[in-house]
C-alpha cells in the first residue's frame, strides 16, 4: 500500500512539475507589433503586473493588449518612457499565462521608439 501511495504522489508531482515547465518554457508565436502606447500600468490586488495596451488604427479600433514579466526592468522603463509614442514592440506569445506574470498570454521582449507613419509632414 504504501508503494503504491509513493509511486502515486511521485507521477503527480512529476507531472505537476512537467506542466509548469512546459508552460514557462514553451512560448506559441513570437512577432512585432507597431502602434501607440496608450496605455502601461501596474495593476492587481494580489499580484502586482504590469499591463499595457497599444493602438494599432487610427480610430482605436485595434486594440493589442500585452504585459510586461516584472523581471524585465529595461522593457518597464523604456514602456513608461515612451507612453503616448509611437512604438514597436517585439513579443512573445505563450500558450497560457499564470496569475503573476500577467493578464495576457503576449510578453514583450523589446521595445523601439518608431517614426507615425500617420504624421504630416
């Protein structure tokens, strides 16, 4: 009996360390995306994320809503710097997310000030 409790928890914890391993590590789509940062902050009641939006049309209409791994001060600080700017931000897209890294499933990983190609010249 007690074999069989042993071999049981050992293939659970097995298979719990597996996930989160799998979820941390693994990564869906990584891309850039351009647009104006419309939106960083830091938010949450337990877990304190940093999230942000950034506008990809003229009328707002296309929203790309992404967060920020609290590890990367760079990319927080170039984010807070550029608010209100034209930017491009490189990301990464993972498969799930979990309650301390963010609300959304995209990271970014790098950030760059562009030129609008809306702005008259």
């Amino acid at each position: 009996m007690k074999k069989i409790l042993g071999i049981s928890l050992a293939i659970i914890t097995l298979s719990i360390v597996c996930y989160f391993t799998f979820i941390y590590n693994a990564t869906y789509s990584e891309g850039v995306r351009s647009g104006e940062l419309i939106k960083f902050s830091n938010k949450g009641m337990i877990f304190k994320t940093y999230e942000g939006e950034l506008s990809q049309g003229i009328s707002g209409a296309q929203i790309f809503s992404f967060s920020v791994l609290d590890s990367d001060a760079k990319v927080i600080s170039d984010l807070k710097e550029m608010e209100g700017h034209y930017v491009k931000l490189t990301y990464i897209e993972r498969y799930k997310t979990l309650p301390w890294w963010g609300d959304s499933k995209y990271f970014i990983i790098e950030v760059k000030k562009e030129e609008s190609p809306f702005k008259i010249k």
